[in-house]
C-alpha cells in the first residue's frame, strides 16, 4: 500500500525525534511492503524564519493533501517574545483547525519496565495504569471569541468557552466507539455545576450515553475520559506524570476522514535541543497509532509497540527514563534499536 505523509518536524528536538520515527516507518515498510512517502513542510518557530508566519498556505495544502501528518514539535524561546497571532503554537491551532480535528486521544500507559519512575505508591498503580484521554480539539476557549479590553481604567483580558451541541456528539461518539473496544467504560469530564458550557456538555454525553447500553458510563474505574478542549489539555498532561516520562506518550487527532495527525504530547525541550538526548519513543508511537487509525494498519502498528517493549525490556533507556542498571543511549540509538527490532 502507498501512503502520502506530511511531516512536520518543527522546532527544538522536533527534527531529531521525528527522524527516528521516519526510520521505524521505512522499517515497517520495508518488512509489511508498503511504500511511505515523506512530504516535508514547515510549521512553529522554522516557519517564522523561513516566511515570517508559523503556518504557511504551503503547509496546509499539503497536509490536506497528504493521507496523514506527522509532527514532532513547535516553539522555543527564540519564538517566546512574539505576539500572540504569530506565535509558533497558533500553528498547532491553526492547523487542528484547518483539518477539522476535533478528537484528540492521549493513551496514558504505564509500561511495566518503567513502573519504577510512576509517582503514584505502588498500592494505587496495582495493575498497571491504562487510560485514554478523548479531548475535544477545535472548540471552547482556545477558538472562542477573545480580546484584551478596558475595565473600570484598568487593563482586562476574556477567552470564551462556546460548544453547540454538534460538536459535542462527535467526539462523545468517538469515546464511545473507543470504548467499545475496550474496558467498556466512558467517564464524562466538566463543571456542569458552574458552567453554562459544562451544563450543554453534560447534557448531550448524557444522552449519547443511552445509545450505547453496553457501555458503563462515569464509572467508578477510569478508561475512556472524554472532556472538552482545555480541561482535556490540563488532564491528559496531568496524566502524563503517571507513566513516568513525557517522552513516552504519543497522541492522535482524528477528524472526519481517515487523515489525522500524529504527534508526540510534549514540547520541543529546547533544553536538550541538538545534543541527541531527547526521548524517540513518543514520536514513535504516535507513528504506531497512524498506522492503526489512518491506515488500518493494525499489525504493523502493534509491530512497532512491540519492538518499543523489547527494545526497553532489554534495558536500554534515554536520559529521561534511565535508572540502575539500565544502559544510556541516545536519540538516534534508541530510533536504531526499536528499528532492528521490528
Ligand atoms: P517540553 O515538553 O518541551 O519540556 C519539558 C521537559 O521535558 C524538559 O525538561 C524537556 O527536556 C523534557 N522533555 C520533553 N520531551 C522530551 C523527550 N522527548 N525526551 C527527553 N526529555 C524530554 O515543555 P516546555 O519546556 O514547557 O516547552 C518548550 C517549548 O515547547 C515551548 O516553546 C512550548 O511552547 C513548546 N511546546 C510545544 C508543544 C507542541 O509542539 N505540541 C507542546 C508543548 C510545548
């Protein structure tokens, strides 16, 4: 099979880890005789340089071209002291935009070979922890009306929280069709007690909830949480911390069609920019889940969750996951490894 993907490497450690994640795929291709094709385009902090606007035209008719996108990271303090509308994270905004996708799903997993850097007492973690975070992506506060203006002398600044109902039922929908092939469980997040928005949210959950019977809805135990865009932003990096390391945790945004975009949930660490350090694996991961939710690849996609598991059964860890015992690799090591091991 042939697939177009638009790739975003973006800023700080950005190029370095979505490399990797290009090496896994060729690898996967390869061994599974697919054929993936790399568009690179530019977006965040690069895409100020080169053309003075974080998300150019150029960028969007690709990604809209392409049968999915790959991102690694946007932003840096080079960036930091812009304003507002020519930030490198408007083209995260703008581009979730652009290509409709309102479903953001952030799988929070604790890897059994990493249970010893979770924060959580051992007690709690039983098990193990999986979880997955549905977060509505293109509405509420981060695209309602906002505006900085005068009150009472002084200077005031308002963001508003708008969902109409529509909005609401496609991603309750698509928590609940994530449900069913799982624990079977939805957990509805908002403020319906305060919150006019959060009164319309629970509203409709609630009535989409009665379509799917078989699906226990808030539960006492988590496995699907869906909520809305920034109470969903708030959790899912809350729920990060559990799995140890934000280099771990790769995410998905889902819209109409089959195109998404895949991206790791952290930052571009500017910290460690450059000196081969970062963490691949949450880059390559969000490949994996490409593979599963763009192209029905379901096989090559546990192929490369697989070979992550070896590759840390093993004991080979980056600087954010090392512990005792383990042996430090680097950023393009790791993309190495979990590739010789598909
Ligand atoms: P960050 O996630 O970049 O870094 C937080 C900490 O985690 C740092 O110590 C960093 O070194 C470490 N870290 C992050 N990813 C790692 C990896 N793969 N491997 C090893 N260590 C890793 O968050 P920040 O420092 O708050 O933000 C830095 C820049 O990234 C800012 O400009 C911010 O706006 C931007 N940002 C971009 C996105 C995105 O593109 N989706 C998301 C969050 C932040």
């Amino acid at each position: 099979m042939k697939k177009t993907i638009a790739v975003i490497k973006g800023d700080g450690i950005g190029p370095e880890i979505v490399t990797e994640a290009m090496k896994v795929l060729d690898k996967i291709g390869e061994r599974y005789g697919h054929e993936f094709e790399f568009k690179e385009v530019l977006a965040g902090g690069c895409a100020i340089d080169a053309t003075g606007e974080p998300l150019p035209q150029n960028t969007i008719d690709i990604c809209k071209a392409s049968d999915s996108v790959l991102l690694g990271a946007v932003g840096g303090p080079k960036w930091d002291t812009l304003e507002g509308s020519v930030r490198p994270e408007r083209a995260l905004l703008g581009i979730r935009g652009a290509l409709e996708l309102f479903a953001n799903i952030r799988p929070s997993k604790l890897n059994p070979a990493l249970a010893d850097a979770c924060p959580l007492k051992p007690e709690i973690v039983g098990d193990g922890i999986d979880l997955v975070v549905v977060r509505e992506l293109i509405g509420g506060a981060y695209f309602g009306k906002r505006e900085i203006i005068e009150v009472n002398g002084e200077k005031a600044a308002y963001d508003t929280t708008q969902y109409s109902v529509s909005e609401v039922e496609r991603v309750t929908r698509v928590a609940f069709e994530m449900a069913k092939k799982r624990r079977k469980k939805v957990t509805s997040v908002d403020k319906a007690n305060v919150l006019e928005s959060s009164r319309l949210w629970r509203e409709v959950v609630e009535r989409v909830a009665k379509e799917y019977p078989e699906i226990e809805f808030n539960p006492s135990q988590f496995d699907v949480i869906v909520t809305e865009n920034l109470f969903g932003d708030i959790l899912t990096d809350e729920a990060s911390m559990i799995t140890g390391s934000i280099g771990m945790i790769p995410s998905a945004s889902l819209g109409k069609s089959s195109l998404g975009m895949y991206e790791p949930i952290h930052g571009s660490a500017p910290d460690i920019a450059g000196q081969d350090k970062a963490n691949p694996i949450a880059t390559i991961l969000s490949a994996a889940m490409m593979l599963k939710y763009s192209f029905d690849m379901d096989k090559e996609s546990e192929a490369i969750e697989s070979a992550v598991q070896k590759v840390l059964d093993k004991g080979y860890r980056t600087g954010d996951i090392i512990s005792e015992g383990c042996t430090l690799v680097g950023c393009k090591e790791m993309g190495d490894l979990v590739s010789e091991n598909i």
